[in-house]
C-alpha cells in the first residue's frame, strides 16, 4: 500500500493534466470541467484497484486506457457530445459513435494537445495576471489550494480567478488548436512571459512547501521543452528561457538549509550543484545564438556565470556588463539591485554604495544588499539595514537569512 501511496500523487502531477488537454482538445473547452472529471474519476479508481490488487504492470498504461474508456461512456450517455462529433463522422448511433472515437493518447499526440492548450490559456482575451494560475490548473495539474499556497493567498480568491479565465475561454469560444505562424509569432511572447512568471514563482516564491516550489520549476522547464520540439516555436528566445531555468534549477537544493532559510550565493555549497542541468542549460544557450537578443538571452547568460563558483574579477565584469546590457533593453529594479552587487564585486563596496544608494526602493531585498554593502565599512549602518530589511519581509525562509546577518553583525 506505501508503494502506491508513493506512485499515486506522482503520476497525477505527471499524467493528469497530459490526459486533460487530450480530452479538452476532443470534446472542446466549453466541456473542460467534464475532461478534467473523466480524469479525476480514473486516478480515483486506480487509488482504489491499486490499493486492493496492487500496481499493475504499467501503471501509465493501465490510466490510459481507463481513461480511454471512461471518456467513450461519457460520450455514450450525453447527446450533446454525440450530436457534436457526428458531423465529422460517417457514422450514426450515439453508441458506435463512441466507439469509433479515436481517442489518442500517444506520446506525440499529448505534446501536440498540451502545445496547443498552452496558446489556449496564455490567449490574449484572458487577462495577464490570470494567465500564470489558468497554467497551472490546466497544463500542470495544480489544485485551487496549490495555487494559493504558491501565489500566500486564498483558495476563495484562486479559484474565482481561475473561473473567471475559464468563463471568458468558453464565451469568446476559442479552439484548442496551434495558431498560424503569423499568430504563433505574435502570441509566443505571451507564453514565454508566463512560463517565465511560473518558474519565477517557484524558484522566487516565499512559500514554504519546498516540493510545490520546486514541481512549478519542473513544470515550466517541461512546458518550455515542448517549445523546443516544435519547428514554429524553437526560436532563439524560447532556448535562451529554456538555459536560464536550467542554470537557476541547478542551484535549487543549495539555496535554502535543512530549516528552509535561504543560503545567500556566496555561502551555497556548489557539490549540491547540478551539473547534469548546467551542461543542458549549456547546450539550450548554444541554440540561442544572438539574433535578437533579447532578456532572455542576458539572463540566460548571467545565471551561466553564476554557475561558475570562483570569485573571480572576469566573471563578474561579464555579470556587469550583462546587466548593463539587460537594463539598457528592459528596466527592472531587481535586475538594478543585482547589478549594483556585482558592481561591488569588480569596484568594491566603497563604488556599489552611491549606486545602491540612488535606486531608492523599498523592498526587503534593497535593504538586505544595503547591508551587505556597508558590512565592514559601517557595521551600524549595515545593522539598521538589515533591521529594517527584516521589518519588510514577508518570507519566512529569508527572515531566517537576515536574522543570522543580524547576529554577525551584532557579534563584530
């Protein structure tokens, strides 16, 4: 029974939403809650055959199939699907109907569906901030109370959002289908900011559940890859993105202690570095040659010379000088406050702090980096900031960090 307690919820993050896009592509996006049911219906049951039987020989193969066939009986009972499909079919009877419905759940087919699905929820009609959790419900599989835990809000609220974007889908009736090449080229960016924000959310999240975090890393880095399998959607941007998630997630299991509190990057032990996903992240940025570069493309670059653990003076004039490309294309405040780090790196503390000092936010991680900035150099100062640092922050994993800097600099 521990085995298939184990298995159950793995497969559902890996399976479910693959067999959802299927069936919403087959029966249309105004019938969405009804593929999602089919699909919950059949893990359901494989909780309970499972645990009564045992795992079968192919668990995967075993859900297919069920699924396959739960979708044939809904298709039996309801007229509505019936008569939908009928037309495109020369045969009548609801129930042969159903039969003669190629329900395919090959390897390609699912690519095919969820590529598709990812131009459906990422549309222009649905509004930008409910883009990222329509991408997680549908094409990760995230439940209401998933989403909320990752976003530190409500499920009320979620899942509100959630039904509003999936209401103006079945008003607007679009298709779930690969848009022209035109369209594909207009809208990628849509996707790629939302694959973006989703990996941020993980990697950047002040949520605790370390699992849900990192799952939406590999759920936008999955996601990505299957842009880079399309003709019309490897461009040299989606590589870019595609290298800059793999650089990031190599770093994950260093970032935060036995505890959860965050470990700065100066401090991170780089054995538990992923070299298996920094020499992917290699192979991604070769693909994206400089043709356009765009942000992706910078970043992509300074989370490849973070992977370098020396400290020395030509990695961080490149980080310097990558940042100063980066804002010159796109302003950012966070890409200001890193910049100013690594101008402290090549420059010294004594250069960073003027700069650091005329960026003026009012964010946790200003404060932090003024700290940083002035340790050594005016250890009073360096305490009031990270004192106000703490006041301003909201995770839990980072007040842990900022009240261990607290103590060094209480102790000098």
């Amino acid at each position: 029974m521990h085995q298939e307690n184990e298995l159950i919820p793995h497969l559902f993050r890996t399976e479910y939403a693959k067999i959802v896009a299927v069936l919403c592509k087959l029966l249309g996006i105004e019938h969405m809650q009804l593929a999602e049911d089919v699909v919950s219906d059949t893990f359901l049951l494989a909780a309970e055959t499972w645990g009564m039987k045992g795992l079968p020989q192919n668990p995967v193969a075993w859900l297919y199939t069920v699924a396959k066939n739960k979708a044939r009986d809904v298709l039996k009972r309801n007229a509505i699907f019936s008569n939908k499909i009928v037309a495109t079919l020369k045969h009548s009877g609801s129930e042969q109907i159903a039969e003669d419905i190629d329900i395919d759940l090959s390897e390609q087919n699912i690519a095919d569906s969820q590529l598709q699905m990812m131009f459906t929820v990422c549309h222009p009609c649905i509004p930008a901030e409910s883009r990222i959790g329509l991408a997680l419900n549908i094409l990760c599989g995230f439940s209401a109370d998933e989403i909320a835990d990752a976003f530190l809000t409500n499920r009320e609220v979620i899942y509100k959002r959630l039904q509003r974007a999936k209401e103006k889908l079945y008003a607007q009736n679009i298709k779930i289908e690969m848009p022209g090449v035109q369209q594909v080229a207009e809208r990628l960016g849509d996707v790629l900011t939302t694959l973006y924000l989703l990996f941020n959310e993980g990697y950047y999240s002040a949520s605790q559940n370390t699992v849900t975090r990192k799952d939406l890393c590999l759920e936008a880095m999955r996601l990505s890859q299957l842009l880079t399998r399309n003709r019309y959607t490897n461009t040299p941007e989606v590589n870019a993105l595609l290298a800059l998630m793999c650089f990031h997630a190599s770093r994950f299991d260093a970032r935060t202690d036995a505890t959860g509190a965050t470990i700065l990057y100066d401090e991170q032990d780089e054995h538990l570095w992923n070299n298996e996903l920094i020499e992917q992240g290699k192979y991604f940025l070769s693909n994206a040659d400089t043709q356009g570069l765009g942000k992706y493309y910078f970043e992509a670059n300074i989370a490849y010379w973070h992977t370098h653990k020396a400290d020395s003076i030509e990695k961080w004039e490149n980080v310097l000088h990558l940042y100063n490309r980066l804002l010159q294309l796109e302003y950012s405040p966070v890409a200001a406050l890193n910049r100013t780090y690594a101008l402290s790196k090549v420059y010294g503390k004594q250069v960073a702090i003027p700069e650091a000092e005329k960026l003026g936010l009012r964010t946790h991680l200003y404060y932090v980096l003024l700290g940083y900035l002035f340790s050594d150099i005016d250890n009073t100062v360096a305490l009031a900031h990270m004192q106000m640092a703490l006041s301003l922050c909201r995770s839990e994993n980072d007040k842990a960090s900022i009240k261990k800097n607290i103590e060094r600099l209480s102790s000098k």
